[in-house]
C-alpha cells in the first residue's frame, strides 16, 4: 500500500540531489524526459545556465527545436544532461515532455504533496529554508496549504515558480496526505495543492464563489466539467469583473480567477491516477505565473474536464484564505 508513496519518495531523492559541473567523477543521473526547445520562440535562442540563476555562467545555447534530456524537474527550471554533467534552462523555454519510462516516472510536471496544515497565526513563507530568508508572503489563521515534505526543519511547498518554506514550529498540526488510495478517507486526503494569489477584492470574490461552486462528490465514472459545474461566470451567479488572462494576455471580465480553481484543481488530478484528464488547455505560451510552467488549465473560452475512474466515490474540497487557495480530494465512501 505504500508503492505509490515510496515511488513518489523515491522521486524526490533525484530532483534533490546536489548538483555537479560538467566533469564531476559522480555517476549521472537518470534521464526522466525527452523534450525539445519550444518552437514558440523561433527567432530567439535559449540559454543553458549553470545553476539556476540567471546571473550564473552561460554553458551554451540551443535554437528552437534542438532536442534536450531532461534529468531534474523544479517549478522554475528543468535540469539537463550537458556533456558529462548538468545544466539548466528555464521551464518555459521547452516543449514536447515525454517520459523516458512512462510506467516509473510520474507525468512531466507533477509533483506529489504528502503533508496538508492549517495555519494557526501569522507564518511567513521563506524563499529558504532559513529564518533570514526572503519572505514571499504571509498566511494567517485559517489557511490550508499542501506541502511537499520537509526540509532541515521547514515545510516545503510550490510557490509559483519557486519552492517556498515554512517553519514547522510555526505548524500546531501537520496531517498526511493518504500514501495510497487505499488509505484514504473522509479526513485523510488522497492528494491535495495549494496555489497563491495576489490581493484582489473582486478577484478574490470570484475565487470564494467558484470554490463554493465547485465542492461535491463524484460518483464512479462520473465526470466533472468544469464551465457547465463552476460557470457560468456571470453576475446573475455572484461573480465581478476581474483580470482574465487569455493567451498570454489580461483583459477583464466576468469570473476573473477562475482559471486559478481549475488549474489547482488540475494539478490535485494528476497525482491521482484513477483520474482521467478529458479536456485541458493551457494559458498560452508563458502559461499562469501563479504556477510551474505547463501545469495550468484554463476555463472560461476553453474548459478543463476529468472523470472519477476509480472504483469509489469521491469528495472535491476546495478554499481559499488570505492570498492562498487550497483543493483536495478524499474518498467519500469510508469515514
């Protein structure tokens, strides 16, 4: 019962890993991905850093369509084989992901959560895993985040296109995510993520609704489509005018945020394999900054739709809190 949880530890330990230049006597690691430079950028090239700074040396560059293997995934960059060690390009700069070994390696892009809290008092997320760290925002009473695991002493979670850290002595209670599907249950969720938004009344207003709308439990083989269950995203239904982003540009419009719900949503379906992902489209080429580059699902123009393939029923539960939005899914069949 413990496969899925062990494969997803198993995971971690190689994106973690510490990092060697070109030339290091250490054994390579594994190739997870094929992909190529995104043709979405035809006359620029794209550069390959040696660690994951923009500032650091410049190894080489690639054009549009050169093939790349990807050897590490992190919310803002992908870690490549360059010569006889590492490089790294900026997440956004590649397209084409496909796994080496479907069956072993998760989908590109997904990361499994094992750990869910709610916030107690005023707890600052931190760009490191160090008290001294850049603060990337502050959650207070009554927030819920997913975290990936833990870290000399700090939770660890997506934020945006970063890792963010939160120490755990700031945490009253940390609860599991279930390690299989089997273990799950109406308290115990099977997968969970949290995104973060900016400090927008009307936006935060349609992401309220759209959570309200959301929340239900779906049958086996049951699907969810997500226009026809959260929208119409109109005022009749409570929703403002807020920005919208539409292939890679914001105007504004009823529902604004919404694509926020359906992407985070999208992110809790694809740690669940018994889920299957119908319909999902992208915010065009940049995608949503509130999340890793090619994990977004817009709604609204386009629509995201999945199905309960599992055996059992399933409970959506969804809320957002002071700049963090949280979704989960449990059983809804054992207590």
């Amino acid at each position: 019962m413990f496969i899925r949880k062990m494969a997803a530890l198993c995971l971690t330990l190689i994106l973690l890993c510490p990092v060697f230049s070109a030339g290091a006597e250490e054994a390579l690691r594994p190739v997870l991905y094929d992909a190529i430079i995104t043709r979405n950028y035809p006359t620029s090239t794209t550069t390959v850093y040696a660690e994951m700074d923009i500032l650091s040396k410049r190894l080489t560059y690639y054009r549009a369509g050169d093939k790349l293997q990807v050897t590490a995934v992190y919310p803002g960059w992908v870690e490549i084989r360059y010569g006889n060690g590492y490089g790294y390009i900026l997440r956004h700069r590649i397209d084409q992901v496909s796994p080496v070994d479907p069956v072993h390696t998760p989908p590109y892009g997904v990361e499994v959560f094992t750990y869910t809290a709610v916030i107690t008092r005023d707890t600052p997320v931190l760009f490191e895993p160090d008290e001294r760290a850049e603060v990337l925002d502050v959650l207070t009473s009554g927030a819920k985040v997913a975290l990936l695991g833990m870290e000399n002493g700090y939770a660890k979670l997506v934020h945006k296109r970063y890792y963010g850290y939160i120490d755990t002595r700031l945490l009253d209670e940390i609860y599991p995510v279930a390690g299989d599907v089997s273990m799950g249950d109406s308290d115990t969720p099977l997968a969970a993520y949290c995104t973060f938004y900016a400090d927008n009344p009307d936006r935060t207003n349609n992401l309220v609704i759209a959570c309200t709308r959301l929340e239900r439990v779906m049958k086996p083989g049951e699907s969810l489509n997500f226009n026809n269950s959260v929208g119409p995203f109109s005022k009749a239904n409570g929703y403002l005018p807020a920005p919208v982003l539409i292939d890679g540009q914001t105007k504004m419009g009823y529902g604004g945020g919404s694509c926020q719900i359906s992407s985070t949503l999208y992110n809790v379906v694809l740690q669940l394999p018994g889920l299957n992902v119908l319909e999902r489209h992208p915010h065009g080429a940049s995608g949503a900054a509130y999340l890793p580059h090619g994990v977004d699902a817009s709604s609204g123009d386009l629509n995201f739709r999945f199905s309960n393939g599992y055996d059992f029923p399933i409970r959506i539960e969804a809320s957002c809190h002071d700049l963090c939005l949280f979704i989960a899914i449990y059983r809804a069949d054992k207590t």
